[in-house]
C-alpha cells in the first residue's frame, strides 16, 4: 500500500507554472511546514529552492510528507490524490516525456518501499524523482 501511495506522489515539485496567487500560496505552505516542523533557516532555504540537502535532519525529512499533504497529493489519512498528483506531476516535469514520468514513478516508488517511516519513504522518493526528471 505504502509503494502505491507514494508511486503516486512522485509528481510534486516545486516548478510548475503558476499564476502569482497561486505561487503565494505555495509558498505560504512551504512556509507552514518549515514551521511546523521547526526546520532551520538555513535547511528551510534549500527545501524550499528545491535544492538537494546532503544530510537532512529528521524534521527536513518530513518536510516533504508535509507539504504533499498541505498541497492535497495526500490526504491526512496518506492516501494519494491520483487526480492532484497527476495533475501536479505533468506541471512540474512538462519537459519529460509521459512514459519515462510514468516509468520513474514506479521506480522511485518501488525503489524505497524498504523505508517503513513515511518520512524516509518520501524523502527518498521526492530525491529519487528530482534526479531522474530533471536530468
């Protein structure tokens, strides 16, 4: 259940193209999560900019299962919104190519099943999609 959930999650990002409202608003629950979870200013900046952290804490490890949750990917029970997230995924990565987003989302998802704490699972997973679509 937890690869299915996050195979779809794969689509979240942080680069779509938005109307500036709509960019506030995202960066407005970027900002409830960095508080929520008390990340520092310095880690919260290289979340929040979509930059890979080398060694995350717990709470930046979080911070992604957060904020798919505050973007409706994934409801409070961490199910996925295949609609959203589908949605969100085609946005963030219009430059690839729908069978290889397809293919990278089951392999991300798949690929860090092992992690039990969703934390981990979406960390790895939000790492594993950013390399392989932004390449």
């Amino acid at each position: 259940m937890k690869v299915q959930v996050f195979l779809l999650l794969l689509v979240l990002g942080v680069s779509m193209a938005q109307t500036p409202a709509e960019l506030a608003a995202y960066k407005e629950k970027q900002q409830a999560c960095v508080k929520e979870l008390k990340i520092s200013d310095a880690e919260a900046a290289q979340l929040t900019t979509d930059k890979e952290v080398p060694s995350p804490t717990a709470a930046g490890k979080c911070y992604y299962n957060c904020l798919y949750k505050q973007l409706g990917l994934v409801g409070a029970d961490d199910k996925p919104n295949n609609q959203a997230i589908m949605k969100y995924t085609q946005a963030r990565f219009s430059k690839a190519p729908m069978d290889k987003i397809k293919a990278e989302l089951a392999a991300c998802a798949v690929g860090n099943a092992k992690f039990e704490n969703k934390c981990e699972f979406m960390h790895g997973f939000e790492q594993c999609m950013s390399k392989a679509l932004k390449a």
